[in-house]
C-alpha cells in the first residue's frame, strides 16, 4: 500500500504510508504527489486519481447497474478503479463505527 486517499467535508487528503516511505521501492503514485511525510490536501478530487475513473461504457454501467452518483468523484474512484490500467488500484478501507 502506497498510502490513503480520503474525503471530508473540507476537500479531499492523500498521505504517503510511512512505511512505504521507508521501503527501498518507494516511488510517488504521481508527479504531482512527491514522495512525502506530509499529507496533501486539496478541495476537489486531485487529478491523478480523477483522472483514473473511466469513461464511456464502464462509467455507464456503474451509474446504471451500481445506482453510482456521476457527480461523486469520490463514490466512482473507489467502486470502479480497483483493477485500473498502471501500476494504481483503488479499495475501499472499512472505518469501524463507533456502536
């Protein structure tokens, strides 16, 4: 694991997994998200990672048969880029709930 992408109500937050930083093959996801300890924050989706989720035919479908918001960026990057093209996927992590 390369490092966690998460939304808030402020935007959006990428952070490098330190122990991926500290692995002899660590190299950045993007050349816009150097290798760093700091996370990087952002309002909307960054590009990269927008730039993964599809178009055309796959898009239709998980708007269709998956009820998928196309204006959530967010929703369609983590239900349809888990086996994207490139060295990049995409899953989900389960937050345990407080109850």
């Amino acid at each position: 694991m390369a490092g966690s992408l998460s939304e808030t109500d402020n935007g959006y937050t990428f952070q490098y997994d330190f122990g991926y930083l500290k692995s002899e093959n660590a190299f950045v996801v993007s050349l816009t998200l150097p290798l760093s300890e700091n996370p990087y924050h952002n309002k909307v989706l960054f590009p990269f990672f927008d730039g993964l989720i599809p178009e055309g035919w796959l898009l239709d479908i998980g708007e269709k048969y998956w009820k998928l918001n196309p204006n959530d960026r967010f929703e369609l990057l983590i239900n349809l880029c888990r086996d994207t093209i490139g060295a990049v996927s995409v899953y989900p992590v389960e937050v345990e709930g407080n109850g």
